[in-house]
C-alpha cells in the first residue's frame, strides 16, 4: 500500500525512514544505482567519521551522544545536498526520525517514505540484534516497544509503503515509480 500526501518538494530528494530490518540501506542503494542518484546512508557517515560502529559509539558515549551526531551529520548532509543541488536518496537510521528538529528538516526538504514492515518479518530479519544498539533484552518485545514509540513520528512522513506482502523487485520497484509519478506531475 502507498499512502500519498501532497509535497512540493523535489521529487529527486527522497529520505527512507522506518524501524531497523526494513531494508532503508539495501532499497536506498538499489533505487538510488537504478535512477542514477546518489546514495546516503547516515550511519555509514557517522561510522566512517568516527572510525567505529554506530553499536560501539551507543556503548562508549550513550544514546543522546549518538543522537546529536545523528542530527548534525543529517543537517550537514541536506545542507550540502541543496547547496550541490544532488539527486539523492538518504537512509536514516531508525530513530533517527524521533527528533522534532532532524523531522522537521527532512520533511521540509525531502520526500520522505516510511518503509512500514509487520514487527513478526522485523525480528525474522534483525536475528539475535547483536548489532542493534537500541535492542535490549528479548528482540521481539524491544522491536514492538520502540515500533509503538516511534509509529507517531513515522506516520508523519509524506508516503508509506507497506512492505510486508512485497518482494524486493516490487518495493524497489514502487519506490521508483513513485518518484517518477511526482516527477511526472510536476512537469504537467
């Protein structure tokens, strides 16, 4: 299912949200290589900054450490974004969504879609969430617990697709249909 809600955005500035396991990275990478933009993973910027894993940054300085970096790499990055006018697909990590003011910049300045995905396949594919910072204890009950938290903010976003009944050819697919379709009614 694709929920449409009116922007006037660009339609080549589209941000990927959702909870871990939804495949932001892997559809970012595969939609970004099919339409010839450039692709943006923010955790792999603050790992590559920081010489470390987001999992390792969580355990040395904490969450909030983690969540200010998160929010300025995500400023700098739609600031260079427009100053450089890129066609570009970003993916944020999935909490990444939760501050008022990253929310705010990326839904003001992107397209953003929420990849929206049953926490039952969510679990199947974080395994044991070894390297999930935010997984603590039993992986189904903290998957649900941070769903429920973060469903609020998610549900903000422009478009939601639901991916649960999909293959990974048809949610690439309908992403890039999506973008050409808004692309498609902006020249008219």
């Amino acid at each position: 299912m694709l929920n449409f809600k009116q922007t006037n955005i660009p339609k080549d500035k589209i941000t990927l949200i959702g909870m871990m396991g939804t495949g932001k990275s892997k559809f970012g990478r595969l939609v970004a290589n099919n339409l010839n933009f450039k692709f943006y993973d923010v955790d792999i910027l603050i790992e590559n900054k920081f010489k470390t894993t987001i999992k390792d940054i969580f355990r040395k300085h904490g969450e909030s450490f983690f969540r200010n970096i998160e929010k300025e790499t995500i400023k700098k990055l739609i600031f260079k974004i427009r100053e450089d006018n890129e066609k570009v697909i970003i993916s944020i990590g999935g909490g990444g969504f939760d501050n008022k003011d990253t929310r705010e910049l990326l839904l003001n300045y992107t397209n953003v879609i929420w990849l929206n995905t049953p926490v039952n396949i969510l679990v199947e594919r974080v395994g044991n969430g070894s390297k999930r910072p935010m997984i603590r204890g039993d992986v189904r009950e903290s998957i649900t617990k941070l769903l429920k938290k973060r469903t609020k903010f998610y549900s903000l976003s422009h478009f939601q697709l639901d991916t649960y009944k999909l293959s990974q050819n048809q949610v690439t697919e309908k992403i890039i249909n999506l973008i050409s379709f808004q692309n498609d009614k902006e020249k008219k």
